[in-house]
C-alpha cells in the first residue's frame, strides 16, 4: 500500500495463506497475497522489503507443480519459506527433495522441534518447542550457503537458512496457532531480517482511505444497501467520515432481524449527517411467506423480495455515481481473479439490481481481513454491538424458524434468542465462542407447567467454536449457564416449555440449521 512497507506473501496454493498474511498485519506490516505467477517486474515494482513462500499440496520435484522465477532470489529481497515454499527454495537454489521414505521425516501434526537461536529467525526463542509439522517430502540435500538451524526426532532439515543472503526456510507452520511462539519466528523475520519498522496501523488505513474516497467522490452521489452486519456497517460508517450527506444509506427493515436490532443500526449512524432509510418491508416478506416451509424456497422469496424492495427505493433517490459494497480481502484472494472480474462476481453474488445507474463500485474494505474490519469500526466509534456482532445469515431468522413463518414465532425466537445471549454475556463467554443462536423447532412436545398439561414448540440452542466457519466444534457451556438459560426461557417466554442443546460438530452438521 501506498506510503507503507510492503510484504508480498506469494501463494502456491497453501490452506494457510490468508493466514500468514493475517499475521504479518498482526505484526503492524502491510502485506498482500498475490498467485505464484506474479511476474519478477511486477514484483520489483511492488518494492516489498519481504517475500513469504506459502505452503501447498505439490511436490516441488513434480514438473507440474508451482514454480517461481528463479531470478527472484537475485533481488536482494529477504524471502522467507513455509512447508511447500520451504522445499521450493532448497529445489530452486540448487538442494535435493525427496519423497519421504517410510518412518523417516515423514510428520503431521505436533512435534516437538529443536531450534538453534543464534539465528536471527529464532531470537528471543526457547531451544526447544511444538511446531505444526504437515510434509510428506523430504529436504535430503540443503542448497550450498545454507546451514541447518532447526531439527526435530526425524527430519534434520525442519529449518534452514542462508543468512548471509536473507533466506530462510521453515518445513513446519509458523502461522498456525499449535506451532509455539510461531507469530514470534514471523515477528523476527519481519523486524530482524526485513527490517520492518511497523507503520501499518488501523488509524493510518482509517485517514487514507478517509481521504482516498472524498478525492475520488468528489460532489458525487453514493448509495449503500446497509444489511447491519460488520462489513455493510463499518462500510457506511466510513464513506458517512469521507462524504457525509452525498451518502444514502437503505437498509431493508425485513422483520426478520433479532431483538432490537434494527432500532440499534439505526440508532449507530445518528451521529453522522448522511441520508439513512429505513424501509419497514416487515408485513411484505412475512406476506410474501406465509404457508412457506421449505427452506431454499424462503432464502430465494427473501433475496428476491429485497432487491424489489432495493429497487423501489433506489428509483426514489434517482441516479448515483457510485455504489458501495463491502467486500472483504478473504473475497478477494479467493475469487483468484483480476478486479474487473471481481466486481462482476460480487455484483452478481450480492444480487445487486440491474436498474441501478451507476460509474463505479466502491469497495473500502477490499484489502481488510474480519478482525481488521472490526479494528476500522473501532477507529470509527461504531458501538461495540455492530463492531462484534456475530455471524447473522441473510435470511435472518427466517431459517431459525424452522418449517412456516409466521410473527407470532419470530416474536417467539427473538425473545428467547435474546434472552440465550443476555446470559452468555452475564456469563462472560461472548468471546469464547463465534457464534450462539436459538432455533425454534416445528416439534411440539407435552410438559408440566403448574398443575397444567401444556403442549408447546421446543427450542434449540447452538453454540460453536470455529476458526474458519468451514468446520466447527460445539461449545462446551458451564451446565450452570444452560440451567439459567433454560429456566429464564421457559418463564418468560410463552410457548416454550423445552429446551434442548444441539451438541453436533460441523461436519456432519451444518451451523446453521436450515
């Protein structure tokens, strides 16, 4: 980025590259990710004062498999190679890899790793600690001028490095969080080797950015579809900085949000003088689903209803320069394509409508991970409600609800959903978990409420831990915390009297239930 040291993590198909690049920001340096293609003039022209080698599933040995231009270690760039990048600098440079033979340097998972902390990669380290190891190849012969700086019990060459010259190279994953004070190792090659001074911060990207959009604005008119989630928030919140009352916000009011949240998203951008819609379309989706049960049937009733809606409202406003979206730079590196091709993705993904008149999308997130977006929100005084608010499907509860939808059941659900997350915060566990909700079942089931028979819905809890929302496991709740939550639920809300914990990992179950 402009202004701003730069990093390049070059990409040869590793699971953990969003990773890597997230924790070089951690680290307060700016970095991108870009293909293994990236070409050498490209590169030079980048300036970067490090280049990362990601992981990959390919054995560098295969005349198939990623490669880079070898002139790349003539740059005098520092480069730093991790797993699969690791084996492509011993391959490249002039070393040996093998296949690992059986029972020798063949490791997965915890290993407990020797690491020699005269080497700039290791100061301030422990000799010894766990390194997430997953290689089925083998470093037989290192490249000339490279020593080896790091064993385990079965593989010798676990790390090597080139000193002289900045190179370096990791067999394990520095990255992942079961490799001990690996965001130290990444810190090292940044600071000691790259000599990174740490000038990127959210403040910086704040002003920049604040700046970037009122020089390409200008008097131009712009148009936002708020959904109140994270990246649509932080998004207004920023363009309502850069060029306040040019800014129109809409923000589909479906009746089908949680508690309170709909009041909350609009109470956020009171302090901004921008022009902030609140379309109450609640009698027209509950209309257009009424007797729906099926659940893909609702996800496209409610897509296609809220660009109706969109459609309508942006007629009123008339023609627009530009249209934001917040796209986030996960979206970005895993499109995998140029940006023309992205912004046609992403148009069509959202369902933006066609009707729309305008120049050219904005997108001022594109080059932030989650926790960075939710960093800028904080830079911009949203409340820490919309900063932290959790994963919420667009549908809303329309899928929580689980056969038809009526109002009486949403009441239902939000009610006893609020009082599931009222709990968890009194708890303190918000932030051990990534996502909580209730579920209304369409089971019905008999119980004892005073000396009555009662026969009423059951209500599902769901609570996971995730890291990347592909898999999850199920939080583990103190059974005091389910037992307070179980008895408020029951007392308060009506037409409940059962309540059961969904304790399902993903896979075989999805997070969500429809």
């Amino acid at each position: 980025m402009e202004n701003h040291q730069f990093v390049l993590v070059l990409d040869f198909g590793g699971q953990y590259n969003q990773l890597i690049a997230r924790r070089v920001r951690e680290h307060h340096v700016y970095c991108e990710v870009k293909p293994y293609k990236t070409s050498i003039d490209e590169i030079r022209a980048m300036n970067p004062i490090g280049i990362i080698f990601t992981g990959g599933p390919n054995s560098v040995y295969d005349e198939k498999s990623p490669k880079c231009d070898p002139s790349l270690f003539e740059l005098g760039i520092p480069v730093l190679g991790i797993c699969y990048g690791c084996q492509l600098m011993a391959h490249t440079l002039g070393g040996e890899v093998t296949a690992a033979q059986e029972d020798t340097a063949r490791e997965y998972g915890k290993t407990e790793t020797f690491y020699n902390t005269s080497c700039k990669l290791f100061k301030g380290l422990q000799e010894h600690g766990i390194s997430w190891m997953s290689h089925g190849d083998y470093m037989a012969k290192v490249p000339e001028g490279f020593s080896l700086v790091a064993h385990t019990e079965m593989c010798p060459t676990a790390a090597i490095a080139d000193e002289a010259r900045g190179f370096y190279g990791v067999q394990y994953h520095p990255e992942v969080n079961h490799t001990e004070n690996g965001s130290l190792m990444l810190k090292n090659f940044l600071y000691e080797v790259c000599g990174a001074k740490g000038d990127w911060t959210m403040e910086d990207y704040k002003n920049n950015s604040i700046r970037t959009i009122r020089e390409k604005v200008g008097d131009g008119k712009v148009l936002l579809a708020l959904s109140g989630g994270v990246d649509s928030s932080v998004a207004a919140a920023l363009l309502a900085e850069a060029v306040g009352n040019q800014l129109t916000c809409v923000f589909v009011d479906h009746g089908l949000m949680r508690k309170d949240e709909g009041d909350e998203v609009e109470a956020a951008f009171t302090k901004w003088d921008i022009n902030f819609i609140r379309v109450d379309a609640e009698a027209r989706f509950l209309g257009k689903l009424a007797g729906v049960s099926d659940p893909e049937t609702k996800r496209k009733i409610i897509g296609e209803e809220f660009i109706r809606v969109f459609e309508e409202e942006g007629k009123k406003i008339g023609k627009v320069d530009y249209l934001v979206q917040g796209t986030i730079y996960p979206d970005v590196i895993e499109s995998g394509t140029g940006d023309a091709a992205v912004i046609k993705s992403h148009h069509n993904v959202g369902g933006l409508p066609d009707f729309v008149d305008f120049k050219e999308i904005i997108e001022p997130l594109r080059l932030l991970f989650k926790d960075e977006v939710r960093q800028l929100g904080r830079e911009l005084d949203l409340p820490e409600y919309l900063v932290m608010r959790q994963p919420f499907p667009g549908p809303g509860l329309a899928i929580r609800v689980i056969g038809d939808i009526t109002k009486e059941k949403l009441d239902i659900l939000r009610e006893a959903d609020f009082i599931f997350r009222d709990e968890i915060a009194k708890a303190g566990l918000e932030y051990s978990m990534n996502q909580y909700f209730a579920v209304l079942t369409n089971m019905r089931s008999v119980g004892v409420m005073g000396d009555g028979r009662t026969y009423d819905y059951t209500l599902a809890l769901r609570s996971v831990t995730t890291t990347d929302f592909m898999t999850a496991d199920w939080a583990r709740i103190p059974y005091e915390v389910l037992d307070r939550i179980s008895v408020r639920i029951v007392n308060e809300v009506a037409h409940i009297n059962r309540i059961v914990y969904d304790i399902t990992s993903k896979p075989p179950a999805t997070i969500e239930w429809e």
